[in-house]
C-alpha cells in the first residue's frame, strides 16, 4: 500500500510508543521517539510503524508516563 509520510504526523512503532515525523525522503524517515532523533529506513519503516491520531499519540503518551510514575512511587515504597 502507498502511504504519503508527511512532516508532524504521528505513528506508533513496533513496542507501541508514538514517534513524531520530522522529515523523509525517498530512502528514509527522521523521526523524534522518547525525545530523541532516530533514523529508519523506508522499508523498515513502512513495516513496523503505523499512524496515529494525535490524539491517539497523546493518549498513549500519557498512559506511559502514568505507568513510569507508578513505577517509581512502587520502587520508593519498597525501598
């Protein structure tokens, strides 16, 4: 399937986190994931990423810092 991948759509990878696309070409896509800059290649991408909403993005954004919180607040309580 062709899919047009334009600058400051979202798309989740393969372990569901949302990436933010900065810029692609022909060969590759330049996308922000955790706060950094990553690189993949057309072919990978087109294979383990799939668009988001940017609603759909927040939503997971959030429920992954509210999971990361509850993992500190359990590690302080054990501690």
């Amino acid at each position: 399937m062709f899919r047009i991948i334009q600058p400051n759509t979202w798309y989740a990878d393969d372990f569901g986190v949302p990436c933010k696309i900065l810029r692609s070409t022909h060969e590759v896509i330049h996308y922000i994931r955790n706060g950094r800059t990553c690189i993949a290649s057309m072919g990978r991408f087109q294979h383990e990423f799939e668009p988001l909403t940017k609603a759909q993005a927040e939503r997971i954004a959030e429920e992954i810092e509210t999971a990361e919180h509850l993992k500190r607040l359990r590690a302080m309580r054990a501690a």
